[in-house]
C-alpha cells in the first residue's frame, strides 16, 4: 500500500488521464478555425470526423503525451492546408475533401507545409501525415 493515500499501486489512478483525453480530444472548433469562407465548413467537418477517429487510435496506443500532442498539432496544421489548397485550386472542390486528403498523403509524408517548416518540423509533420495514411488504408 502507498502510505499517502493508502490505496495500492494497481488502485491508483492518474487523475490527469481523462482531462488529457477529454482536452486532446477537443477539436470540434478546428473547421471554424481553417475556414475562408463558408463553403469550407463543410469540407473541415470531414476531415475532422477522420482526424478524430485517428486520434482516438493514436490514444489507445498509449502514446507518450509529447507524441499525442505533436500528431494533433500536425493534423491541425494538415487540415488548415488542405482548405488553404481547396482555395488555390477550386476543381479539387468536386473531387471532395477525403479525396483531397487521400491523395495529399503517402507513405513518405504529406504536403510542404506555408509557411514552410524547418526540415526537422517537416519531417516531423511528414512522419504523422504517414501514420494517418497507413491507419486510413487499414480502416
């Protein structure tokens, strides 16, 4: 038993557990964030539906916090640049966001971000870009 709190070392809970998963999970706002006009909305509310479910996985992987919050950061980034290449090029409008997305990422990473990162952020940005490929390939 732990003396402290007299409650054994399989008992005792991490009380930050839920508040992390609850915060890390809190990315209903990022459309309304990426959005140019309101047409983007809709697109937005897609990929985040892909990027929550992804998030979830990444969570049950018991990844360290550092890592959870580097991938989220990542697909916020993702996300803003994808509405950002809908504005650049309006005929990827018919092809629909999850295609967009599709083809935006491989198994070498995602799209050059702007502004652009240093090589070490880019890689690292690549490295989660990889990871929901892989995951969006298996699911």
């Amino acid at each position: 038993m732990n003396r402290k709190t007299n409650t054994t070392r399989s008992e005792a809970i991490d009380p930050l557990s839920a508040a992390f998963d609850d915060e890390f999970l809190d990315i209903d706002p990022w459309p309304q964030a990426w959005r140019v006009e309101p047409q983007d909305l809709a697109p937005g509310q897609l990929m985040l539906d892909i990027f929550k479910v992804f998030l979830l996985h990444q969570l049950s992987l018991r990844r360290a916090r550092k890592t959870l919050r580097l991938h989220r950061k990542h697909l916020f980034t993702l996300g803003g640049q994808l509405i950002r290449r809908l504005h650049e090029h309006a005929s990827l409008r018919k092809r629909g966001i999850v295609r967009v997305l599709a083809e935006s990422i491989d198994d070498d990473g995602g799209p050059i971000v702007y502004p652009p990162l240093t090589a070490s952020e880019q890689r690292s940005f690549d490295t989660t870009c990889s990871l929901l490929h892989r995951f969006m390939l298996l699911g």
